[in-house]
C-alpha cells in the first residue's frame, strides 16, 4: 500500500539574504532514493517513492539529504540510530546559521487541518495573555470564533485572578499557573475605566476566523480602511473577499493593514490578498520560488489576479512585530515592486524560504525540511532580519485592534493625514511588554507554515 503524504510550504524566517544566497556547490550524488519523483511536480498529496517503508530517522536523513534546500551541506554517512529522538537528528543535520526553521512536527494530519482551515489541533481557550510587570498582565489577542470571544474577553484588558488565584508577582510563577489552567476557567479582568468583569470559558476546538475586524475612519478627507488579518490559511479566501467587498462599499482609498501576529499560512492565500489590495496588478508575478538543483522543475512563479471587489490602491500601509512573518512578510515583499509598502510598528521575523511537508505514515509525524527560498518578481528578498518599520511605533497593548488611539494604528493614521510619522507618542497609559507571549495555556503551537498550491 502506498504511503499517502501531504504537501505543504512553510515560509520560515531565515537568516540569509535571497538576493545574496550562497552559490549552490556542486553537489554530491547523494541516495539513490528520494521523497519525490525528481522529474515531476511535487502535487499536494503523494505517494513516496521506494523511501516509503523506510523508518522515521531513516526517512527524515533521506529528506535532509534529497529536498533538503542546502543538501550538499549535511553531513554524510551518519548513523541514525544513534540518534536519541527525531529532534536530535534533525538539529545535527541542519545547516547552521541559514536554517533556523526546519522542524518536525508528531501530529501531523491535526497540524495540516489547523494549515488548510484555521481548526486548531486541540481544545483551547483561544487567547493570548503576557506578564508585564508585578500585578499586571495583560490580554493581547482574542481569538475571533473561540470560546474566549464568546465569553466577551478582549485585547487590552488586565488580568486580576485565573480561578480566584491572583496575578503572580514574577513571570516564571505566571507562566506556572497559566500552565496548570484546566479544561475550564474563571477569569476576572479589568477594563481600562476600572470596571471588572468575571469571565468564564471551556477549551473547545473551534475554526479560527481570520478576519476579526473591518473598519473605516475619515482622516483629511480620505475614507481609511483597516483590517486585522490573523493567518494566511486557505479558507480565509471567503473572510477576504467579505472584507474587500465590504472597503470597496465603502470608497476606501487608504488601507491599514495589520499582521502584527500573522505567522503565515498559503502563497495562495497572499495572491488574493495581494490582488484585492492592489486590482490593477492583475496578471503580475507576486512571487518565485526556487529549489535545489535536484528539484529546479518545481520552481514557479506565482501571478496576481482580477478580483471583483478589489481596491486599486498605490499605498498600503502595514503593522508589523516581531511575530509577522512567512506568507505575511511574502505580501509586503510581494507589493513593493509595484506599489508603495509603509511597514509601521516594529521589525519583522524574516524569512524568505520554505518547506514541502511530508506526514510520514508509518510514524505520524510532519516533516519539514526547509527546501525552497522565494523572492518577488523583481528577485528581491532582502528582508534577512525583517523588515525594519518605516513608521516606528509599539504595540500599545492596553488598548483593543481599532481602536484609533493604539499605538501602531495612531501612528499610521497619523502619516496618513500629516504625510510624516509622528515624533513620538506621549501618553502614560501606553504599555508595552518584552516578556514572551503566552497564547492558551498547556498549548504548545508549532512553526508557522506556508502553504504552496499545486504547480500546475
């Protein structure tokens, strides 16, 4: 029986410039066998050549040495039973500094379900909270369509106790007891005027829905739109295309697009973003994606389309952190050649490569050699260690997405009406956080993908 695997892209953050990568060696013969027909298209479901009896670290060493992007730069002829787990393996094959995104997934049908629909890989709360200070932490993400939206939690507001036990007064006793949340809970936030509201939810499994908010503001006579985007999964086409009609309906001539913490998701997904953003560019190529030299008949170019409620804007405008990357740093990379890109809060992740995935049956596991890098239509990728902001600014996490005096969004709208970035914001209340993020407690999310289409 033929051994059914799935293809996917992850676009990973990567330390290399694409425009600069190292020349390719001559490379080695290598195994004989392989992951793919090397004379054919990777398609989106496969089934494995003679590799696919193989065991796990067998097949995982077989892929570093086959697809692998810097193949002819893997150690030869290791033993892969000495190896204690597939983690270990796969950490010793990589090729440091470039690749710091190849990874290995256990779960891996749930994982590609979360890629292709947004479906999260078990139950969950569905928000993101982090430790300021002593006594404060803050909630800075509200899934939309998860139990914690549905019981009217939101960004912003401050936490005071988890089941009646107050906020911690250092962050490692915080992440303990977020860690040690059950499938239920009790939250007691307070908003920003002082008012408190006790919350309570259940861990479900929930589809994400990825347009949580579409709004518009008048500034200097101008109809701005903004649109919080979350991931790039291949479902949002419909949230897209909802939105887009909804900024077209009305007149919008400016759009503020905010990924401060989209990890990535489908190339396909960036096409219809890209071409919704920006009509006239119908026909144009939005990206290329090249492979090693076993695989150079998979690289491909990818090409806007013509959307019936596209905007035909020449300027966007784009929240950034640290947590944008993958197919959302492809969009601003994939515009600039054509449009002017405004990146506004801080500097991007980085990563202008990818990887074809191959749920391995025989363990269950997604593997995820990194195996292609991607430029836009000009060749460029540039963005080695993100995207510096053109419009400095933080992410005021005291205050909700929309909201005109955030941080990241004022200062956008700010440009927008005086055609400069303010100097600096002066308000007290600002908060910000260097503290790591803790989304859903006893949840653990993997890299984020980027999903290739089939190549045609």
């Amino acid at each position: 029986m033929k051994t059914r695997a799935f293809t996917l892209a992850l676009l990973f953050p990567l330390a290399f410039i694409l425009s600069a990568c190292p020349k390719q060696p001559v490379e080695p013969a290598g195994p004989e066998q392989s992951w793919f027909k090397r004379d054919a298209p990777i398609p989106d479901i496969y089934s494995n050549t003679d590799a696919e009896n193989l065991d796990l670290p067998a097949f995982l060493y077989l892929g570093m040495q086959d697809i692998y992007y810097w193949r002819s730069r893997v150690p030869a002829n290791l033993n892969t039973s000495s190896f204690p787990t597939p983690d270990s393996l796969l950490n010793f094959t990589k090729v440091r500094p470039d690749d710091r995104f190849s990874a290995i997934i256990q779960d891996g049908v749930a994982y590609y379900n979360t890629l292709i629909m947004g479906t999260t890989r078990m139950p969950k709360f569905g928000f993101e909270s982090v430790w300021v200070k002593e006594g404060e932490v803050r909630i800075t993400r509200v899934v939309a369509g998860s139990p914690a939206a549905s019981a009217g939690l939101k960004r912003g507001q401050r936490v005071i106790t988890y089941d009646g036990i107050p906020m911690p007064n250092n962050s490692k006793d915080w992440k303990t007891l977020t860690d040690n949340l059950g499938m239920t809970t009790t939250i007691v936030v307070e908003n920003n005027d002082g008012a408190r509201q006790t919350l309570s939810m259940m861990r479900t499994i929930y589809d994400e829905q990825v347009v949580p908010l579409v709004r518009t503001y008048t500034i200097a006579g101008k109809k701005v739109g903004y649109l919080v985007f979350t991931s790039f999964t291949q479902s949002a086409v419909g949230e897209l295309e909802t939105a887009f009609a909804t900024l077209r309906g009305e007149n919008v001539t400016e759009l503020v697009l905010d990924l401060r913490y989209n990890g990535g998701g489908s190339v396909a997904t960036v096409g219809t973003l890209c071409s919704n953003i920006a009509s006239q560019l119908a026909g144009t190529d939005y990206a290329r994606i090249t492979y090693n030299s076993r695989y150079t008949i998979n690289n491909q170019k990818y090409t806007m389309s013509s959307r019936s409620n596209g905007l035909s804007l020449n300027r966007l405008f784009v929240i950034t952190t640290n947590r944008t990357a993958s197919a959302s740093e492809m969009t601003i990379n994939a515009l600039r050649p054509y449009i002017t890109v405004k990146t506004v809060g801080s500097t991007s992740y980085g990563k202008p490569v990818g990887s074809n995935i191959v749920i391995h049956k025989k363990s269950g596991y997604m593997l995820l050699p990194i195996s292609f890098a991607y430029t836009n239509a000009l060749g460029q990728a540039d963005f080695v260690n993100g995207f510096a902001p053109d419009i400095p600014a933080t992410d005021d996490i005291t205050r909700d997405f929309g909201d005109p005096q955030e941080s990241s969004l004022k200062a956008a709208l700010f440009f927008i009406e005086t055609g400069r970035a303010p100097v600096a914001f002066k308000e007290t209340s600002r908060i910000t956080s260097s503290a790591p993020y803790i989304f859903d407690a006893q949840v653990s999310e993997p890299v984020p993908a980027f999903i290739l289409p089939k190549k045609q």
